[in-house]
C-alpha cells in the first residue's frame, strides 16, 4: 500500500541546511524514515521550497514510515501544529480515470543518450579513448529542451497537456497552442557522491519543476509513473509526480 508524507522543514536548524544544500543527505534521511531495506521498499522523494521559510518534503513509499526523526533533527519538535502528514495514496489511485484532468507538479533531471558528446569532459573523452561504447547521459541545460523533453514525453506516462487557457489564437513554432505547463524552478547542482576505488565519485544534474495542468490518457501507465517515477536521479529528490484536485470550472 503506497503512502504519500509531506514533513515541514525548519531551514534555520544546523541539521536542516546539511539536508537542503545535500540530495545525497535527504536521501539518507529518507531512507532513515523507512522500515523496509532500500531493496524492498521503493521510495520518491521531492523538496518544495515555495515557500524557503517553510520548506516541505514531499515523499512517497511503499511502506508507512515514520518521520519522527527528522522532525528532531530538522523540524520544530516542541512547537505545536502538525509536524507531518501521512496519507494513503491508494483513493488518489483509485480515481484516475481517461480524460480526468488534474493540476500537477513534477521535480526530474531531462537528460539525452548520445553516443559522442559534443564538448567531452576528461573523463568522456578517456572513456572514448580506451574504446568504450557505452552511450553517455547529458542533462539538458536549456529551459527550451527541458520543456520539450517533458511535453515529447508525456503519452508514454499516460497523459497529455492541454492547451493553455485563453490561448486557443496563439501558435508556436509548430502551429500549436501553448501547453498549460511552465518551468518554475531549475537548479544545476554538483555534490560527492562518495568515495569510489579511492576518488570521490561526482554527481552533476539538472533539476527542474515542472507545474501545469494534465488529462488522462491512459490511467494504468500513469499510475505506474506515479508510482515508480519519471527519470533519472530519483536518489536525488527528482521523479516524484504528485496530482491535486483543480478548482470547479478550471
């Protein structure tokens, strides 16, 4: 049974900024919160820093876990209100139907597979050298082709992106109407990954977070999306989809 939590973070602890400057961090903190053992338990996580003075996590297992942990180290565990929240995600599951709209948010790292990077980095270019044949995965750097990544992609996730409200007269370069879907956030983030036959191993990505309005086309892939994710870099706080009602008339 999937659940989904959402954690209020306090960014002013100690404890709190080794976890938002770190996805290497957060995700042992996560996997902390979680009874199965990371083989058996699938796990997404996403941090949501709409607001920097009230950041939430956002995370999904298959197991119900519990946070309390990080509510000592990284929350306010004296202050009153709700620390954290764990709800069962099977409802949501249970209605998603074809043609259903819902509006939604998505973290993920848009990569490309090539067989030759362009501006090779030394170790590309020593792989290249010694005969490696092995294709490379390059992040997308460009709001424009992150965008297009998400939009070229979504019918193999189970849905579809309608047009922008009041839009219906404006064309891209395609002769399209805009997609109701903006980039709200991007962020290129570097950190160690940890040592690797004696070298410090290092994780460079993209992340950006996708928000937008979505129609069903397909409930069973979707619900597969949902619950394995969309991406690479789910270790890192990218791959979570989440869905939220829209209002009456949207």
């Amino acid at each position: 049974m999937p659940f989904l939590s959402r954690i209020r973070i306090n960014p002013l602890r100690a404890e709190s900024r080794k976890l938002l400057a770190s996805p290497r961090a957060m995700h042992a903190a996560v996997q902390g919160g979680i009874p199965a053992t990371p083989d058996q338990a699938r796990t997404l996580w996403r941090l949501d820093p709409d607001n920097p003075h009230r950041p939430h996590l956002f995370v999904l297992t298959t197991d119900k876990p519990d946070w309390n942990h990080l509510v000592e180290q990284a929350g306010w565990p004296d202050a009153d209100g709700e620390h954290y929240a764990i709800r069962d995600y099977t409802p949501l599951l249970q209605h998603l139907a074809t043609g259903r709209s819902f509006a939604f948010r998505l973290t993920a790292n848009p990569v490309q597979n090539t067989s030759r990077p362009d501006k090779p980095t030394a170790r590309q270019q020593e792989r290249t050298e010694r005969g490696d044949t092995r294709g490379f995965r390059l992040g997308h750097r460009t709001a424009a082709a992150q965008l297009n990544w998400f939009l070229t992609r979504t019918p193999r996730w189970g849905f579809e992106i309608p047009a922008a409200p009041h839009q219906d007269d404006t064309r891209d370069t395609d002769g399209q109407p805009p997609r109701d879907v903006r980039i709200t956030n991007r962020q290129r983030l570097s950190f160690g990954k940890g040592a690797v036959t004696g070298k410090e191993a290092h994780v460079v990505m993209n992340s950006v977070t996708f928000e937008g309005r979505l129609r069903i086309t397909d409930p069973a892939l979707l619900t597969e999306r949902l619950l394995a994710g969309i991406g690479p870099s789910k270790a890192y706080g990218c791959g979570l989809l989440t869905l939220a009602p829209l209002p009456e008339g949207a």
